[in-house]
C-alpha cells in the first residue's frame, strides 16, 4: 500500500467484477482497501465467489445495472468502476448526482460522448467521472499527452496498439474489437473531421525491441477523436496490429475481400472468439506506442515517441481503473467529467502503472530517425 492510499470512507463497487477486466480492478484494490471492496453482476454466485477468493473482507451482490435501482447499492458507495458496457448513461447519472465518483473502462464512442454531458451534473454535486480508463483508449492517451511535453505546435499524433493473441483479453473487449474490424468512422486530419475505413490504411512501426518495423492499420479507438479535442491537436490516428504479425495480415485480408461481413455468422464469430481469446498463438503482448511530430520551443521540428511495452491487456486495463480510483480516494476530486489524460499527470501515472505490473517496461519520450511512412 502507498503512503496516503485510504483517504474518503466509503465502498468501492466494482460492477461486472468477475469479467476479466474487474476481477483484475479488484485484485489490484482488495488488499489497499480491506472491508470496501463490492463485486457486483447480474450473476450472484459469481460475484460471492470471487469475492471469497479475494478475501480482506471483499462482498459479492447481484445487480442489473440495465434493470435494477442503484440506490441501495450506492447508499454507502464512495466510487463506482464500471467494467461492462451499460445501454445507457443513466446509471452514470445516477452515481454523480448522488455525489459518487465513477471511473468507467469502456471504449464505446456513444457511451464517453453521453457520460462527458454530464459534467454540469457533476460539478453541481462534486462528483467526478474519469474516462478513457484502460489500455486504448487510457494509456494511449497518457502516452500521446506525454510525447507532445515540450512542443509549441504539433502537426500530428499517431498512437499505436500491438495485441497478443494469447492474451485473454476478455469477452466484452473481444466482441468490440470484431464489431469494429471494418467499420466507418470519423478522423481528425489537418483539423477537419474525415470519413475512414478500419483496416484499409496502414503505417509501419517500430516497438523498442524490434529488429524491423511492422504494420499496423486504422482501427476504431475512440482516443483519436478525443486527444485531437482535449489537446487541440490537428491530426490524430490510432493503428492497431497484433502478434504474431500473420494475424495482422489475416485480418487485414478479410477486411479487403470482403470477409468482414462474415462475422455477423454465429459460428464463425464464436470460432474466432475463441481462436483470439487464448488459443496458445503468439504471446500475450500488449505494447502501446505514441508518436507525435511537432516543433519545439526552439524552433527544431522533431519526431518523438513515448512508450509501454506490458502484458495481457485486461490486467493492464484493470490496473488503470484501480490506479484512477486510487487518485480518488486521496483526495484528486476536481469535480466534473474528465478523460484520463486531463485528470492525472501522464509520466507520474503511467510510472504507478509500470511498477505495478511486473515485466513492463515504461520508455518516456525521445527523439527518433523516421522509419517508414505514416497516411497523412
């Protein structure tokens, strides 16, 4: 436990704490924070459970976030980290206007945009929730805040994502990542919004470590919209690859035939759900890189990149979560509705991350030779 780590009295409910991603919120917190750890789901015997694996005092409860009233559940309540995707922001609104912080890891657009409208809500009544909690978008935006330190003007940001597929990354996270291999979406480029297609345009990268640069193609995260607003940047694209590199090309391949459509067959998404979830291919690599290229106080135009190389994405994410609401309950309550990158100084955060997660390694920005050429 960190010096100062239990600060405001209340509970800390987790709900869809037994999903990948929560059960690793909760093992990071249980033990900082005995007697306050909630494991809440629609499947109670899953939540007592785990809770009883967890020890130090950790209760499990059904809840129906979708369904249920969360007065009872957020009587004593000091934070709420939401690991499942809700329909809607009304239990959001829910947790703030009854003065409950509520740090949320999901990556759906509609979900951050309808959250973030509620700041006035949580200003009225002190509250705060923190966004953009996890791998991408999360550590894809402390990364990109940090390369640009030091630039009076940025020209772009390329933020990359390279996914193991040995990694468990957890059902949720595993249906958004097909729902979103081919789809439309929306870009900044040169400060106007652009239409783009996942999977048809690729950059090379170069992860520390790497004998040569690898491709990496658009995909859908939501950190590329919200960095080109949060930190006024012009041009701002995410690419997402994943090991071993043949997947990559697969998955490319099937967006260019025409293949993606296949994934609303039932057995073919459930063979490939399967297939990424941990069928033993590649290792369970999780590296996030971010690329920016600007001008310095001085006048020199250079190209910097910041870095983390980890493993098995759910955890990394779990301890993003636990890490923003740790920041919580010491006292960091600015009031309002914040994504990750506006709510904790990157280097100093990303640095708890690293020292958390045995075998990771944290690379803050440095100037780099180009190395193959990014789409503008």
């Amino acid at each position: 436990m960190h010096p100062g780590d239990v600060g405001r009295e209340g509970s800390i409910v987790i709900v869809g704490g037994y999903g990948q991603v929560g059960q690793a919120v909760a093992r990071a917190l249980a033990p900082a924070y005995p007697g306050r750890v909630r494991i809440v789901g629609r499947r109670e015997s899953r939540a007592k459970a785990l809770a009883a694996s967890l020890g130090e005092g950790a209760q499990g409860f059904a809840f129906d976030v979708d369904a249920d009233a969360p007065e009872p559940l957020l009587a004593d309540a000091a934070v709420v980290v939401m690991c499942v995707d809700a329909k809607d922001a009304r239990f959001a609104a829910c947790c703030l206007r009854a003065g409950v912080d509520y740090v949320d890891v999901t990556a759906k657009q509609s979900l951050l945009d309808a959250i973030e409208g509620l700041d006035a809500l949580a200003r009225e009544a002190g509250s705060n929730a923190v966004l953009s909690v996890g791998v991408a978008p999360g550590m894809t935006n402390l990364l990109g805040a940090w390369a640009i330190t030091g630039m009076t003007s940025v020209t772009r940001l390329d933020l990359f994502l390279r996914m193991g597929a040995a990694d468990s990354h957890g059902a949720a996270a595993l249906e958004w990542t097909l729902d979103n291999l081919a789809v439309d979406f929306e870009v900044f480029r040169e400060g106007q919004r652009r239409r783009v297609r996942g999977f048809r345009e690729r950059a090379e990268v170069s992860f520390p470590g790497d004998a040569r640069a690898r491709s990496a193609w658009r995909f859908n995260f939501p950190d590329q919209r919200t960095l080109a607003r949060t930190l006024s940047l012009p041009t701002v694209s995410t690419w997402l690859c994943f090991e071993p590199p043949l997947l990559t090309s697969l998955a490319a391949l099937a967006v260019r035939w025409g293949a993606a459509r296949w994934l609303g067959i039932p057995w073919v998404r459930r063979g490939l759900m399967a297939l990424t979830g941990g069928a033993g291919l590649g290792p369970d690599v999780c590296s996030i890189l971010a690329r920016a290229e600007g001008t310095l106080a001085s006048g020199e135009r250079v190209l910097r990149e910041a870095s983390f190389l980890g493993r098995r994405e759910a955890v990394l994410t779990g301890e993003v979560a636990a890490e923003g609401v740790r920041r919580l309950l010491t006292g960091h309550r600015p009031g309002g509705v914040f994504h990750l990158e506006r709510f904790a100084e990157p280097e100093v955060f990303l640095r708890r991350i690293e020292a958390r997660t045995p075998g990771s390694r944290l690379h803050g920005p440095a100037t780099v030779v180009p190395r193959g050429d990014v789409p503008a």
